[in-house]
C-alpha cells in the first residue's frame, strides 16, 4: 500500500487523540533518520507533526497533498524541461478556510540534505498566484527550517530546529504554525481613515501612563460666601482634606490605566483613558463617581506635535450620591454619606505627541453641592493642576 494513502488512514483513525500529549520523533525514527529517503520523512516527521498541530483538524483548517501548480514561465522550483508548462507539486498545503493564514510544506530525503535551491524551489510554491502562503516550511529529517514568504527565497528560518528537539521545542512551531496562532499572526486591518497625526494612524492605543499634581485649592461655599478657614477650623474632615491631597502628590504614583483615541465617523478625535487608584479604597470611590474613566474630544483637526501650540481636549462629569452610600476614603473601612451628593467635573488637558508617548498638561475643575440641614446651599470646589505623559502603542 501507498505510504501516503497509509498517511491518510492512520490521521482519520487517530482524529481522536488528544494531540497535544502526541510524541513526534520515537527513539526508532531518531535511530533511522539518516537514511530516510523523501518518503520516509514525509511519514514519520512531517506527518505526525502536521497532526499534533492541529491539521487535518476541524471543518475550520483544511491540509491539501501534492497539490498541482501550474508555473507561468520556466525557471522556477525544480521543473522538467521536458514540458512546455513547468508543474510544481507541494507536498503540503496547510491553513485556515476562508480566512489569511497558510504555510506549504516541502519535505527532502535525508541522505541529501538542504540546499539553497530546495529554499527556492519551497518559496517558489508558497509565493505562487495559487497559493499566497505566508510561510514556507522545510524538512530532510534531521532538521525543521521555517521561513516567512515574504522574506524571499534567499532569507534565513525563523525557526530551525533538530529532529531530537522537535517534541522539546515544539512550541515554537506551534506560536507559529497552529490554527490560532495563524489566525493571530496572519490577521491584517487596513487603516483608512484619517491620521491622528504625523506617526499614527486613524487610531492608537494607550496603554500606560502617569499624571503629576503640581498644584490644587479647595474652597467650601455657604450662600456663595467662602467659609473654608472657618470650617477647617471646627470640622475635623475638612482639616484632613489638605493633608490627604498632599499625601496624594508626594507618597503616591498617580497613574493612568489602558485606554485608546481614535478618529470617529463625524471626523472628531477623541480618548478614553482609565485611571488606576493610588488605593483600592480610592478607585472604588472614583467607580462609584463614575469617574474611573473618562471620555475627552477635540474639535481640532490633528493632534500637535509642537508643544509651542499644543492640542486641547475637553471632558466632562456628572455624579451624585445619596444619603447612606457606603463611601470608601482612601484608607480603611467604608462610611456611610451623611448627606446627599452631586457635582460635576471639567478637565482641560493641552497636549501633544512627543516620540511614542503624549505629553501636557491638566486642570480640572470638579464643583460638589452638599444637601446639608440648616444649610441652604452648600458648595465645595477642588482645583488640580498638574501634568501627565501617556504612552502609546499601535
């Protein structure tokens, strides 16, 4: 029986099998190996290493054989002069159905080793009209080189590996050669909107980041009359505020989580940013303000790459709490609110690119109205001012 067809009916018959735990080299084939001809590394190294993974696997892979490649003009891969229409016969054809991803497969007798001609021949299939893979693998038995196509057919393997360390470093062809990771690897988005600005595209990801406070004031307001003096004076939370917020600048890295800006539909450029409390007192209570992640917008074209004219983005909050909120501070046990809470929070920040990173400057405003008996309208204000730097990833 044909060595291939005997192939075929052993990967149906083990479909089952949990590959993940499959041997690839057995010590009888690390014994033979050298005297393999074409094959024979066919069936005993590429075979089962296709199978482990993941081809022939599920209805979304497909795992084509000696598939036939008609050549448009004479002298590329191996072809016979004979005929006046060169073939090419790819041992294997692997990849995803419907979707970017694909490597061939060239396998070469042992007792010939590779040469640069098989790089050819292999990349010649891979490249092909028919096919548009995106790496090209080759083995002789004692080795296992891939490439990456668009290298060409002179490039060095991005991975080579000895028969004797396949099982051991096999994850490295499975990074990438296996259906997801292909899937990953393989995946391409055209970005065809407009540019934030000069070195990105129509979107950026952000996915680090620190702001500084340099500066802060808060005022408490009874009938529009400021009473702030008094009432630190005779309400000891209030005298603490100082003292937190100073804590805050000097003891605490105040830092910015992941977040991203992109061009929307109508042409603006916005961001979302999330921030990373310097407790996890204090981000519950920034999640319970709804301000743990805030969205900014400009209505200026470009982001600035000058910071002698930096662009200025906008954002806005609303918040409120009811009486008998439990309200973490930013140390210890959460308290009940004593009264009703809403306000509302205005960031200005000015910024621009600067390398892979944004940097600026802020101010926010955030105004606090306090439903308090005996008192008809009681308002605290709290300033910052400070600067930040976001870095950014594509």
């Amino acid at each position: 029986m044909n060595k291939r067809l005997v192939t075929g009916i052993v990967a149906a018959t083990i479909g089952s099998v949990n590959s993940s735990s499959m041997t690839i080299i057995t010590p009888q084939v690390l014994e033979d190996v050298s005297s393999f001809n074409e094959a024979e590394v066919r069936f005993h190294v590429l075979d089962p290493l296709l199978r482990k993974l993941g081809y022939p696997g599920g209805d979304d892979v497909y795992l084509k054989l000696e598939e036939k490649l008609d050549y448009p003009y004479f002298f590329i891969g191996h072809t016979s002069k004979k005929k006046d229409l060169p073939l090419g016969f790819p041992d294997y054809r692997a990849g995803l159905k419907g979707r970017r991803g694909s490597f061939v497969v060239e396998a070469k007798a042992a007792t010939v080793g590779l040469t640069e001609k098989d790089v050819e021949q292999a990349h010649s299939y891979a490249a092909h009209s028919q096919v548009g893979a995106n790496y090209f693998v080759l083995s002789d038995g004692a080795q296992v080189a891939v490439y990456e196509t668009l290298s060409g057919g002179q490039a060095t393997p991005i991975i080579l590996l000895k028969i004797d360390e396949l099982d051991a470093r096999f994850h490295e062809l499975e990074n990438v050669l296996s259906p997801a990771n292909l899937e990953k690897n393989c995946r391409v988005n055209y970005d065809k909107g407009l540019k934030l600005c000069d070195g990105l595209g129509s979107s950026v990801k952000i996915h680090s980041g620190e702001y500084a406070m340099k500066d802060w004031a808060f005022r408490i307001l009874i009938d529009e009359k400021d009473c702030t003096e008094a009432l630190k004076a005779s309400v000891p939370q209030i005298a603490e505020v100082d003292g937190q917020l100073a804590m805050m600048q000097k003891e605490f890295q105040l830092r910015v989580g992941e977040g991203l800006s992109k061009r929307e539909a109508d042409g603006r450029i916005v961001a979302e940013v999330s921030f990373v409390g310097v407790t996890k007192n204090n981000l519950a209570a920034m999640k319970l303000l709804g301000i743990d992640r805030m969205a900014f917008a400009t209505n200026t074209q470009f982001i600035s790459t000058s910071p002698d004219d930096p662009t200025i983005f906008e954002s806005t909050a609303d918040f409120s709490l009811e009486k008998g909120t439990m309200v973490p501070p930013l140390f210890g046990d959460a308290v009940p609110m004593d009264t009703n809470v809403k306000g509302d929070m205005f960031i200005t920040a000015r910024m621009h690119k600067d390398g892979d990173a944004i940097l600026g400057e802020y101010a926010a405003v955030a105004d606090y109205w306090l439903d308090v008996p005996m008192v008809d309208n009681m308002k605290m204000e709290l300033d910052f001012i400070g600067t930040f730097v976001l870095r950014l990833s594509e």
